[in-house]
C-alpha cells in the first residue's frame, strides 16, 4: 500500500486568483475521481497514479468526452487523502497534491511541499476559441511542444498546434513536422494537454509568468505530471501515453538513402559498391521513383514501375540474402492522375468535401486527394497495400508527407474535420501499420518510419526524423536541440538526415561532422536531395574513409546502442540525453544542446561549426571523464577547451562505466555478441560501479516479455590494491551459445597489474604500458559469475 503524506505545507496562493465569476458550489468523490461542480460548469479530477493527476473541464451544455488519442494507462486507483475545510479541498497523494481554495475559486498542484503550477482564469471561451492559463514561477525554464528550433528553453515563445514542414531549415524553426501539446518544466514536472485539434501553446510570451493552451474545439483536459527526477518523470510520462517498442536490430545499422534511386540498376549498383568498399550496411530505402519516373504526376500509384524496377522481389530477395533490408516510401494521396485514382474514388477511400465527394486540391506533386485513413474503407484498403508489398520483401515502411503537407481546413474526414484531425494524422498513420503487423506479421517488428505524429505515437513503433533541413553548418547546429527535445517527450527515436538534405552545398567537413554526429543519435540514416551525393561510397577517398571510421563504431557500439534502445523500452529514458538530467540544480545547464550524453556512459559533444579547432566543455561533476580515444582524464565539474580533429568529434566516458562493445561485421544479420570486447574505465575514485547488456534475436516482437532475452552484468569493486570484475551472464534464450567469449579491455590503470585471476587460475594478460590498458580473454559461462581479480 503506498503510504500517504498527510502533512501539507501551506503557501500563499499566487495573486492571480481563478475567473472571478467561478464559484465553487459542491463536491463529490467516486474511488479516485473528484468532481467540483462550480458555477459555468464541473471538474473531473483524477488521479492515475500518485504521480499523474488529470483534469478535466466541463463548461455547462457540454458532456465529457472521454477519447483521448494520447492516453493508455488505466488508473492504478492510488490512496488519496481527502480533507475539506470551509475555504479549502485537497487531495493528498505520496506524489502530486491537488489543492481547490473554494473562494476565491482556484486549483493549484503540489508537489514535495512545492507548489509547481496552478490554474489563473482557467477555462475561458471567446469567439477565437477555447483556452486554459496558468500561472508559472518567474524562474522555470520550459522546454517541449514537439520538435523545433528555438533554443532549448522555449519560454517566451507562442507555438503553434499545427504540424508543418520546413523545407530547408537552419539555426530557427518555430514550425515543424512534430508539435506535441505538452510543456515541461525545469522544476521536473509535465503538463500534457490531452486534446487533437490544432491550436496554439504560448510560453509566457507576454512575458506575465503565464502558460496558456489555446485550441479551436475538443476536449478541456490536461495531466500534471512529476517525478523525483527526470529520468522518472519520463518515465510517468511514457506510463501514461505508452513506450516505444524495440525496433529490429537492422534499424540501428547504416542506411543507403537519397532523395532518390531512379531504377533496380541503380539500387543494386549502390548496394554493391558498399560491399567493395567494405562498408558497413542494413537497409537500402527506396524514395518515390520506386512508383514513377517522375517526382509529379505519379503519387498514390503504390506499385513499382515495372520499366524501373522490373523484378523488384527477386532484387529484394538478393538483398535481403546479403543482410539488406528494403524500406519503401509510401504517401497518402492519391493524385487524379494516378493509376489508383479510379479504385480510390469507387471504394470510397478518400477524404470528401461537405457534401460526402472526394475532396480534391492542388500541390507541389499535383491534383491530389488524401486517403482518410479514420474511415474504415480507407484504413483497410490501405493496410492491404503493405501488407502484399511486405508479402513481396519489403521489410520496413517510411511514411512521408503524413503531417498531411497540405490539409485544407474545409475537407473533412470521417471522424472530424481537417483541422481536427490533422495533428494526429500521422499518429493514426503509424497505428495503421503497427496493428497491420500485430495482425498479420506478429512475429516481425516493423520499422516504420514517419515525419509527422503527435503524444504517445512512440507506442506505435514511430521512427521520427527532423524533416528537410539544409545541407548546411546551420542545419547541422539545431540537430542536437530537435532530438534532445523530443526524447523528453517521449519520441526519442528523433533524428536527422545526415548530411543535410535541402541544397546543394558540397562540404566534405560538413558531410564527415555530420555523420560523425550520427554515431550517437537513434538512427543512422545518411539521406538527401542528388545534387549531393548522400551515401559515403560517392564521395572523394579522404571523406570516405572518415566515413568508413564513423560507421565501423558504429556498429562496434552495437551491444551498447541496443541495450540503452532496451532502457528506452522499459522506461522510456531517451537514448540522448540533456547534460541537466544529471544536474538537475545547476541552472547553467537549462541551455546547453551541444553536449549531451549518450546513454548513461558517454559525453558527446559534436563538432556544428566549420574550421573548429576547439570546443568548450562542461563535464558533469557527478564523474571524471575520459576521452574515448585517448583516455585523458577530464575532472568533473570542469568546464575544458577541448582541441578537435578531424578524425573524430569529442566523445568521454564515464569514470567507472562499462562498454561493451562487438567486433566489426558487414550487417547486422552477421552480428554476434558471443564474442565480446567489454570496455572498463578504471578511476581510482569510484569503488563500485555496475552496467549490463541486454540481447535478444533482434526480431522478435516483445522478446523480453516472452523471455527470449539475454542479460549479461558488469560490476567492480575496488579493495586496497586489488580491483575486482564480476561478470554475471544470463543466458536465457536468446541465445544458442552457452559462454561468451570476452576480451576485457580495462583503461587507466596506473601499472602493469601483479598478476590477473580469472576465476580460481591466475590468467595470462597483454599489459600496454604506453596506453596503461590492460587485457585479458576468457570464456564466460552462464552457470555462475565469472570473478577477475586484477592484482595491482
């Protein structure tokens, strides 16, 4: 039973009092729902977990809509103290408290003691639309509505609720293909506003201390939601909207991608140059040539073109034999010249006009309508294009221009109008082929890749990528920000087109920063328009080979990468990371997006300007740091110029961490973890530490749930001289080997150690007095740990 704080600090409320014509007239309690009828209408509070409290507003001659688009946690019915006096109701949870001063009318929430935000007007209606204001601290820096440039506290800045391209983006974008309905605070809490139709979210713009949500229609209703840090408030966050499930290992390999192969020749000559070249690759994706021979007038016909492509699923089929999968791109419109625009129109399949005809428009591609996927015909006829396609080879879907692009306001769709729908368009999108594969693939993971959704889409698998922004030195600046911000909003997945894709700006520094960059971000995906080549087998030897190093550790980290993607799974925690999640206090940190952490062990802080030399940076004083490639000890808390090369971008470890990391391979369906290189960063300051690695078959939906998973964990131990590994391996089935082979590699040591143990036998070593690394090979077994004790 959670036990229930009964003590509640009193503060004085914020001098702006609720809408003074709101009068408190009754309450009444069902389980952990409250209801507060007041004079122009009633509150629902409920409460899903002590830690996720939400709120609904009920003007008079209105019922509740109960459809939230976002939410999937059932109320956990946590205990909740109730007391009232004749000013005042507060609901006390061992989480969030929720406080309702009944004259004048006002609803402030708590937490820890700390008053964290409260309603000022509330509700009000005017004949704009519809808001709900709050009052914040003067102090909190405020971060989310989805994936912009702006900086990364956004506070002073009116978003608007529209999900929209920005074709060719740099260093500021108020505007993009991802606009999430949800605010975060640096007093480490969250408010979603559970409501699809477009709208505005204003970060205290009038600089007032306010925070207003503003939407044309729809439901009144948003979530307080906290946590003790940010890693836990993530983590309630993704309780409530849902968690990404694991994407098949072959995502988090090297793409071949570009804006686009022309024909089956062209595809396959890519593929093999990549195999010549000794390149490292996964998949191949096929842009809109894969359905025309032209970029206009072809949109919507959903097959290959035969001329182009003519035996597609033996081309497929050879790929895949070499650990290649393909990934189409698919849109949803259907243009009047398209091969299908008859079919569309006779199963009625599109999306109509006020009087229930399709609704036809101009734009860049052509005379178009849009498939309404919220119509069951649409959303069947369209699933049953993936599925034949998928029955064909292909192996993941990239669903572009899903915002939609272009959306007039007057077509209307089954469930709603345009601007009631279009942000969760995408959203619906990606759940259209999620349950499309639970239904007829549930044994593959899908990959799914989409550049427009909206809160909880992570749940649906969504693969989301930061849109078209410029092949530029400013467009590779604002990447770190995008991803960062979306991670903390639960699709941390984000990523970008390395390289740039808008513009023909030809820089072979820009090209390597930006791939070295994309080492340690979710998604490895070179892509781009073809007056720059995308793929590194175009490019001179110089940046190739820059290339080739960035992608091999790449797939060196693979037991690494996969296992924080595996965090991700279980408790939504981002793959990237702000500095701030580790210095919750230190207001300096608010703004800092080009230093993050990757993970939980290493600091990455890529290379956005042309020509750098050096770079500036803070390492987190909860560890010392060590440089990946050369093991110089940074002390935390300092903040260091640190020189650059262009060989790699700044990349540390932290003191005491585990990486592991694999031996080279051509695909993933090569890869093996059975034989293992584990990373150790000794510091002599910290006694013990811990890490694991988590596999599985890399295919399986929900293997760790069905208990087709395998753990392996790392812990040390320093005692006087002598530092002492454990390693305990858990084979589970995920696996056909029942030991692994490990190359211990332990940095930092101050001397050539005495002697090694592994187990009860003293075990020969390679000892690298320059590098002062020492290693060591051994099997381990899954019976019982594996102890090495390195004598120093």
């Amino acid at each position: 039973m959670n036990k229930v704080i009964l003590i509640f600090l009193l503060v004085p409320i914020y001098a702006f009092s609720q809408n003074a014509t709101r009068k408190f007239i009754s309450h009444s309690q069902s389980g952990n729902q409250f209801n507060i009828e007041t004079s122009d209408g009633k509150y629902r509070i409920l409460f899903y977990t002590p830690e996720i409290v939400e709120t609904s507003f009920i003007p008079k001659g209105e019922t509740f809509n109960s459809e939230s688009h976002a939410v999937v946690l059932e109320p956990s019915n946590p205990q909740i103290a109730f007391s009232e006096t004749d000013t005042a109701i507060k609901l006390l949870s061992n989480g969030i408290s929720v406080e309702i001063s009944k004259s004048p009318f006002h609803i402030s929430y708590f937490h820890n003691g700390q008053e964290l935000i409260s309603e000022k007007t509330g509700y009000s209606k005017s004949e704009t639309g519809e808001q709900i204001n709050f009052n914040i601290d003067t102090s909190e820096a405020l971060f989310g509505g989805g994936a912009r440039v702006l900086g990364m506290s956004r506070r002073g800045n009116r978003l608007q609720l529209y999900n929209r391209a920005h074709y060719g983006y740099g260093t500021r974008s108020e505007l993009m293909n991802f606009t999430i309905p949800m605010v975060l605070s640096s007093k480490i809490y969250a408010i979603h506003f559970d409501n699809a139709p477009i709208g505005y979210l204003d970060l205290d713009s009038k600089n007032n201390n306010t925070l207003t949500y503003e939407t044309i229609s729809g439901r009144k209703t948003y979530q307080v939601i906290v946590g003790n840090t940010w890693d836990n408030l993530i983590e309630n966050y993704t309780l409530l909207t849902g968690r990404q499930p694991l994407p098949p290992r072959w995502a988090f390999g090297n793409f071949a991608s570009r804006f686009g192969y022309h024909s089956e020749r062209e595809a396959r000559e890519t593929v093999a140059k990549f195999k010549v070249d000794k390149i490292p690759l996964d998949a191949i994706i096929l842009d809109l040539y894969w359905f025309g021979k032209e970029v206009k007038g072809t949109m919507g016909n959903l097959a290959f073109d035969r001329d182009s492509f003519p035996n597609p699923e033996a081309m497929m089929a050879d790929f895949n034999k070499q650990g290649i999968k393909t990934v189409l791109v698919t849109e949803p419109f259907i243009l009047t010249t398209s091969n299908r625009r008859n079919e569309a129109v006779s199963k009625n399949i599109l999306a109509t006009d006020s009087i229930g005809q399709p609704f036809t428009y101009d734009f860049y591609f052509g005379n178009t309508g849009l498939i309404d996927i919220f119509k069951p015909e649409g959303h069947d006829w369209f699933w049953d294009i993936y599925k034949n396609l998928a029955k064909k080879g292909v192996s993941g879907w990239w669903g572009d221009l899903g915002e939609p692009e272009v959306h007039p306001s007057e077509l209307q769709h089954a469930t709603g109008s345009a601007d009631e729908v279009h942000n969760i368009y995408g959203h619906n999108w990606a759940k259209l082929v999620f349950d499309g594969y639970q239904k007829d693939f549930p044994e593959q993971r899908p990959f799914i890749l989409m550049r427009s959704g909206y809160s909880g889409s992570q749940r649906f698998g969504l693969i989301p990528w930061s849109g078209d922004v410029s092949r530029s030195w400013d467009g590779l600046s604002g990447q770190p920000e995008i991803s960062l911000q979306m991670g903390m909003q639960g699709l941390a997945y984000m990523h970008s087109d390395l390289g740039g894709f808008a513009g023909d700006y030809r820089d072979t520094e820009l090209y390597t920063r930006w791939l070295q960059y994309g080492v340690f971000q979710p998604i490895f995906r070179p892509h781009a328009q073809e007056d720059v080549p995308a793929e590194p087998v175009f490019w001179d030897d110089k940046t190739k080979a820059l290339a080739k190093k960035a992608i091999k550790l790449r797939y060196k980290l693979m037991p690494y990468n996969y296992t924080i993607a595996f965090q991700n799974n279980q408790k939504g925690t981002p793959l990237m990371r702000p500095l701030f999640f580790e210095e919750p206090q230190n207001v300096d940190l608010l703004k800092i997006a080009d230093t993050y952490l990757w993970g939980d062990n290493l600091l990455v802080s890529p290379v956005v300007l042309k020509g750098a030399s050096e770079k500036e940076i803070y390492f987190p004083k909860s560890a010392n740091w060590y440089d990946f490639y050369t093991d110089e000890k940074y002390k935390a808390g300092a903040t260091v110029k640190v020189p650059v090369t262009l060989d790699h971008i700044p990349v540390f470890v932290r003191g005491g961490a585990f990486i592991p990391m694999a031996k080279l391979f051509q695909t993933t369906a090569d890869y093996s973890p059975d034989n293992l290189d584990l990373h150790f960063w000794f510091d002599d300051s910290v006694k013990n530490s811990s890490g694991f690695l988590y596999d599985d078959d890399g295919s399986t939906p929900y293997a760790f749930e069905k208990g087709k998973s395998a753990q392996m964990r790392f812990r040390s131990k320093l005692l006087d001289n002598n530092l002492v590994i454990l390693i305990d391996f858990d084979r589970g089935a995920a696996s056909d080997s029942a030991t692994k082979k490990v190359n211990l590699i332990t940095h930092n040591l101050s001397k050539k150690p005495r002697k090694v143990i592994v187990g009860d036998k003293n075990t020969k070593f390679k000892w690298n007095k320059k590098n002062r690394q020492l290693e060591i090979e051994f099997d381990c077994g899954s019976d019982s740990p594996t102890e090495i004790k390195i004598i120093l």
